[in-house]
C-alpha cells in the first residue's frame, strides 16, 4: 500500500481515466483525504498542515488537476476578474503598457484581467447596457476616455467599483489615476517658447464627436497655455487631420496636413503634436518637402512611447505602465472593501529633450 492508504493499482486507474479531466474528488481519494481538505490545501486558506498540504499539492500535480475558479468564488460571491476596457485598439502602445501595469498588480492577487476595446460612442453605450446583466467581474478599470455618471449608474446596482485611468474627468468615477494634460501641455508650449518659436502650431487627429478622450483636450490646453504666454490667435494655429472610420489615419493624412502648414501663409517654427505616434509621420513628410528638422521647423510630440526614443523625439514623458499599476491597486482596495485616503489623484508629466527641437533666434 502507498502512504496514501492506496494501492498501486488503483492509483494508475485514476491516472488513467482522469488525467484529463481530474476532479477535486480524484484529488482527494489519491491523496487520502477529504474534499474539503483538499480544498483548502489547494486556495491557502483554513488550517492544513504542511505535510497534508504536499500530499495534496503532490496528488493534484499528478493529475494535472486545477482547482476551479468559479467554485473557489461561490461561497463569497467574487468572479476574481477585474475588467480593463479602453478606447482604441489594445495593441496600441498606450493601451499595452497600461495593460501591463494593470496585470503585473492583479495577477499575483489571483485575479483575472479582461481587455475589451471600444472604438466609438455606440460601442460604449452598447458595452455597458449589457454590462450589469452579465455581472462577470468585480471591478472595472475604463481607460482615456470620459466615462460620465449615467454609465457609472448604470453600474451602481451590481456594486462593481468603476476606476477611471488617464480620463479627461473623475465624473463617474469611484476612483482613478490620470496625468493633467493641462499642464503637460502647457509644458510643451512653454519648451517651444523658451526655445525662441513665436510661430507655433499643434496637430492632431480627428475628434469624434461621440466621444471624448484624454487627447481631446490637448487643443484646447494648447490655445490656452500659448495665449497666457503672450501668443496671439495668428501666432498658434491648429491643424486637424480629416474624419476617418476605421480608427488610422488615411495615407494622404500627413501630405495634407504638411500643405497646410506651408501654406497657412505664417512662417511656423515650432510644432507640438497630439502624440508621437502623430509627431513622427508628420517629421518624414516635412522632410519630403525638404524641410530640415530641426533647422528650419522644431517638432515635439507628447507621451514618451518606445518609437519616441528610436526617432529621437522631443516629447513630453508619461508613465501609462505606473498609471495602470496604479489604477489596479485602487482596485484592488476597493474590491476589498477598504477606503481610499486619496481616491482621485494625478501623476506628474515631464519634458524630453532630443534631436527634434533646437533654439532659434530671437525676432
């Protein structure tokens, strides 16, 4: 007989009929014990002893058994799964590291993270009508856009924490973590005007009209910032990409958007941009038409993303791996039931200097 109290034969019979497909009675007949034991052995919590808990541990191993989610959960009503919605597609670069950030807190605390993505106001209302009827997760972290209070009381009744992440507004929110893009901004207007620029512009895509998103406010941010520095509405001009459906901006975005820069009939000596990802396209079209960068034309961009680096672009420096990390530790206290000494809070932005930008004289 093993230590188990088993014989050889019976244990290769549960080897081979359940090794697919083991249950937690499998487990607790070839380990010697009970259900409930093996249980507690398996999610670490209740008393079991050390040596009960390697026989267990032992036994499951063999069977290749896992102890199920669900039933782990019923007795206390949790799915173990935090809902990570954003806008915008998930392999963008924002998007992925918040992400990151995100798992790299709630995955060890046994949770579950579920990316979804919206790309439209239909979409958004769509996912939350169906939301409250599924009740598949106990928190839900949304991601760079406004999420206002309807929606959050459209949640209210589940219970579900709602924690907003670099969103233009803490309005619905049960809490969150965001960079001001006001000051970030503002930062960027400033570097361009101690830099010597008095003809400066910023560019941007297209904004829904369904939507808002952190990046929406950027222009307005951008007039302000440049009006309280002494610029006039001729000095800061806007340019804003086409409407487009599929969420990239067409392949004639960037010719159009360099012709009216050229033609606007000012000599701009500084650009801001809405994002690298917006910055270094247009830099490759500027240099088409023969314009030196950054000679002739200083251009930053706003994030810091890893093509940031590579293209060597000024820019202004956010952190979206420390915004999620953040984010899934006020989950993860709220899901606790704990209170947030500072539910709402902001991150610090911060200028990068490169290759793109220089100082030109003083006019």
């Amino acid at each position: 007989m093993t230590q188990t109290g088993m014989g050889r034969r019976d244990c290769n019979r549960i080897r081979e009929v359940f090794m697919a497909r083991a249950s937690i009675s499998d487990v607790a007949q070839l380990a010697g014990v009970s259900e409930s034991t093996v249980s507690r052995a398996l999610n670490g919590k209740g008393r079991v002893s050390d040596h009960t808990r390697q026989r267990v541990t032992a036994a499951a191993d063999e069977l290749n058994f896992t102890l199920s989610r669900n039933a782990s959960t019923l007795a206390t009503g949790k799915t173990m799964r935090v809902l990570f919605l954003v806008s915008g597609e998930l392999k963008a670069w924002f998007n992925a590291s918040a992400l990151q950030g995100v798992y790299g807190v709630l995955a060890p605390e046994g949770y579950d993270v579920m990316p979804s993505f919206i790309m439209n106001g239909a979409e958004l209302q769509r996912y939350f009508a169906e939301l409250p009827k599924n009740r598949n997760a106990d928190a839900i972290i949304v991601s760079s856009f406004l999420f206002s209070q309807e929606l959050h009381d459209q949640l209210a009744a589940s219970g579900m924490p709602v924690i907003g992440l670099n969103s233009p507004s803490t309005q619905g929110f049960d809490a969150s973590i965001t960079i001001d893009d006001n000051i970030a901004v503002a930062q960027g207007v400033q570097l361009l005007y101690s830099l010597g620029h008095r003809k400066i512009a910023f560019l941007h895509d297209c904004i829904p009209t369904d939507m808002l998103y952190s990046t929406s406010t950027r222009t307005e941010s951008f007039i302000a910032a440049a009006h309280r520095l002494g610029y006039t509405d001729d000095d800061c001009r806007i340019f804003s990409a086409e409407p487009h459906q599929n969420g990239h901006p067409p392949s004639d975005t960037f010719p159009k958007l360099t012709a009216q820069l050229l033609s606007c009939g000012i000599p701009i000596t500084g650009i801001m941009a809405e994002t690298d990802e917006f910055a270094i396209p247009l830099i490759k079209e500027l240099r088409k038409q023969q314009v030196r960068i950054p000679e002739d034309v200083s251009v930053l961009g706003f994030d810091d993303a890893n093509i940031a680096d590579i293209a060597d672009l000024t820019t202004i420096h956010q952190d979206p791996i420390e915004l999620g990390r953040r984010a899934a530790i006020k989950a993860l206290a709220l899901m606790r039931g704990k209170t947030l000494e500072h539910p709402h809070e902001v991150l610090p932005t911060r200028p990068v200097l490169r290759q793109t930008t220089r100082r030109v004289h003083m006019v």
